[in-house]
C-alpha cells in the first residue's frame, strides 16, 4: 500500500514522496505536509473486531493503543521497528461535578495524563521516532512548551537515539524540564517564547541535519490522530456531539480532524463531532483569525497565559 506525503494547502495538495532525508515542508510552495495513504476498502465491522481483539494480545504493537489501530496509520515499512512504550489505551472517565458546571453537559474526560510521560504527546511521538528509527536517523530535536518534550526525550532515549530539545527561557515547568533531563536529553533554553526558540531551531535544523520531531512532522499527527479510533471505540462507536481540546500548535486539532475524516470516509462512523478548540484569552491566535474570518493567521506577537502549555502565538499547524 502507498504511503505518500502530500502538501496541506488547498491551492497546491501537490503528493511527494518520502524520501530518505526526509523534508517536512512542500518542494513546491514551501506549505506543511500530511502523511496519505492509498487505503484499502475495510470492512469496518471486520476492522473493529480485529482492534478489539488484539486489546487482550500482550504482544507490544497490540498493548499500544497507537499500533493497535495500525491500519490507519500503515506507514511502516516491512522490517521497521516500532518503538513504543504502551502510550494510549487511556481511560473515559465520566464526570457530574464539572459536566454540570460546564452546561449542565454530559462531560466525559479522556484522561491523557495516563500516558507513560504524563501527557497526549506520546501519541504521537512513538510514530514520529519509529519514523526516525526507519530513516536511520541518530539525533532528533524539538522546540517545546514542556510535554513535547518529556516525551521525545523518553522515546529518544528507548530508541537509542541523542535528543536535542530547544525551550524558551524559563517558561516551562519544571517538572517538565526535570522529566527531559532525567531522560538524557540536551536542553537549550533560548529565546523569550516558543515561538522564538521553534524559529531557531528552524533556522539551524538544516545545517546540523537534525530529525524535527515538532508537530510539524507529519507523522506525529498520525500517531495523534488514533485517538479518535480509541476514544469512539470506547463509545461503542457512538460519535459524541462535540470534542473539546485546548489549542496551543494546533498539532492535536489538526490531528483529530484528520481522524475524524479519514474514519468517516472510511465508513466508521456516519456523523463527525464538532471539534471545539479552547486557547486562553491571551494566546489566542487561532480564535482571532476564526473571529475575523481571516485567510491568513492573526498571531499574537506576545502571548501571554498561566497555562505554560499553551502559550503560544504562532501555531505551526
Ligand atoms: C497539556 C497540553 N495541552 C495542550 C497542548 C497544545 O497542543 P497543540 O500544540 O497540539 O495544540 C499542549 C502542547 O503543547 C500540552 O502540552
Ligand atoms: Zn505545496
């Protein structure tokens, strides 16, 4: 089956093939990439019951709740090892207290935090750094608000592989910037946002042959993105009404529509949630560019919020 890299912007959507050196920006207009697929036709309820199956395999792939749904992420190549560390499989907990301060709504969290580093990165972080591991690639980096980085640094490390992590000047947690040095991981603290150190690490990326494993690379998105498999398994595959999840890159929405899309088309599900995305009041470029109705992003050149995480004025995705 094809797996090829195809450029996002609607006047372009130009494929290209993945090389071995592998570039995350379009040859032609310089735009981001997704990861596509020439899919097969699944019989869905087929599809289902092997998913559900393998949930009491102990084999590795199948404990992961990313491999498990392997087929829609089937860009691994015949003797590609996976590298994993059980990410996903997350529980639905159901609330009263906040559900009913939030609407009254039926409120269910899928709690990320349960993931081996603490956070939803590790979705797509093991695609990302199997994807490296296949390329050979001995050294990878990222810029991060703090759990990107736990993450590849965790999954650098499983791999074998150096990591080399750009944070903006002490505007991380520290339990964050802790979890990355435990992990072995460089750090560099530059710049006075996220913004300002990705942009960095952009610019030397190309010199120093690094590996990003920003959510700029595609394949980040793809492993993210089977969260939409196994939270709408979890509901029997009853789509619910809405999916609510913060917004800093825009790497988690992008990678829930992608999901939703793709699980639609492919005959999953007959209805696709309203995706809502919530920044804080100020970093919130995505909201404003909505708000305007804007073709181009409005970024907040100072972005400011008490959520570390999603302090975020350009998003890249
Ligand atoms: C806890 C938390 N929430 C939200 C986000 C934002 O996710 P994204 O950058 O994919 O929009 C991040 C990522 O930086 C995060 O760590
Ligand atoms: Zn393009």
């Amino acid at each position: 089956m094809a797996t090829y890299l195809q450029c996002i912007e609607d006047g372009c959507r130009l494929r290209q093939e993945a090389k071995k050196e592998e570039s995350h920006r379009c040859a032609a207009c310089g735009g981001l990439l997704e990861v596509n697929y020439d899919f097969p036709a699944f019989d869905p309820e087929e599809m289902r019951q092997t998913w559900h199956r393998r949930r009491l395999s102990g084999e590795p792939v199948d404990r992961s709740g990313v491999w498990r749904f392997r087929e829609l992420i089937p860009f691994l190549e015949p003797h590609d090892r996976i590298i994993s560390l059980s990410e996903g499989s997350t529980p639905l907990v159901g609330t009263r207290r906040a559900g009913w301060w939030a609407g009254p709504v039926h409120l269910t969290i899928k709690h990320q935090g349960n993931n081996p580093t603490g956070s939803f990165k590790d979705l797509g972080m093991t695609a990302s750094i199997t994807r490296a591991e296949s390329r050979g690639v001995r050294l990878v980096a990222c810029a991060s608000t703090g759990n990107t980085s736990s993450s590849m640094a965790a999954y650098a490390g499983r791999a074998g592989m150096k990591a080399l992590l750009f944070v903006p000047y002490r505007q991380i947690s520290a339990a964050k910037l802790a979890q990355a040095l435990d992990f072995g991981a460089l750090v560099v603290e530059v710049g006075d946002t996220f913004d300002e150190a990705f942009r960095l690490l952009r610019e030397i990326a190309p010199e120093l042959g690094l590996y990003l494993v920003n959510s700029v690379n595609p394949f980040r998105i793809e492993g993210q993105k089977t969260i939409v498999a196994e939270l709408l398994e979890q509901r029997a595959w009853r789509p619910p009404d809405y999916i609510v999840v913060p917004g800093g890159n825009l790497g988690n929405a992008s990678a829930i529509g992608k999901g939703l899309r793709e699980l639609k088309e492919m005959g999953f599900i007959d209805k696709v949630p309203r995706v809502v995305v919530i920044q804080a009041e100020g970093a919130n470029p995505f909201y404003r560019t909505l708000a305007a109705n804007s073709p181009q992003l409005i970024p907040v050149e100072e972005p400011s919020t008490e959520a570390t995480a999603i302090r975020i004025g350009r998003p890249a995705n």
